[in-house]
C-alpha cells in the first residue's frame, strides 16, 4: 500500500482559496520524498518547514530535505516550540 498521498494530497487542496499558508513537518519523508516536494512547489502560498530535533546535529543523511527545496523557510531544534515559531513566521509573513 503507498501511502504517500496520505502526505502530499493535502498540499494539493492548500491551492485553494481558503489556505494561507502551510506548516509542514514532513518526519522522515522530509529526506526521502520528491513527491511531497513536488506537491509543495504547486502551492502559491508561504510554507514553513519545522524540525522538532535540529537535523544538521543528526546524521548525514538527514541533513538534505526535500521539503526545504520547496518552503519559504525552516524552523529546527526547538521541539514543540517550532509550531509557535512557525505560526508567527506565518503572520509576519502575510502581514501587510
């Protein structure tokens, strides 16, 4: 069973009008997954990438993300506090 869509098809329904942004911790599909990247890079709206660990402390493989290639920006390393921290990027973000 691929369950990747499980992932990516809620980016697809974030082009509608109704999303103005998205934050997004991918897990490990962060590393590993072109098509969450693909589904990211068709929305028009501020993405914001969080990381619960900070990966460049981690290993090697986890310092590429695919998620990265395709967000406004990264918040890592603060556990939970990234979501506060990406939800005010948000705001300054669409901020007039």
């Amino acid at each position: 069973m691929n369950t990747i869509g499980v992932l990516s098809d809620p980016f697809a329904s974030s082009t509608s009008a109704c999303s103005s942004a998205v934050i997004v911790n991918a897990a490990a599909y962060t590393h590993t997954s072109v098509a969450v990247l693909d589904a990211l890079k068709m929305l028009s709206v501020p993405v914001i990438e969080v990381h619960l660990s900070n990966p460049a402390r981690r290993e090697n493989f986890r310092h590429t993300s695919y998620v990265a290639m395709g967000a406004t920006g990264t918040i890592a390393g603060f556990g939970g506090l990234g979501y506060r921290l990406a939800l005010e990027a948000v705001a300054a973000l669409l901020s007039p």
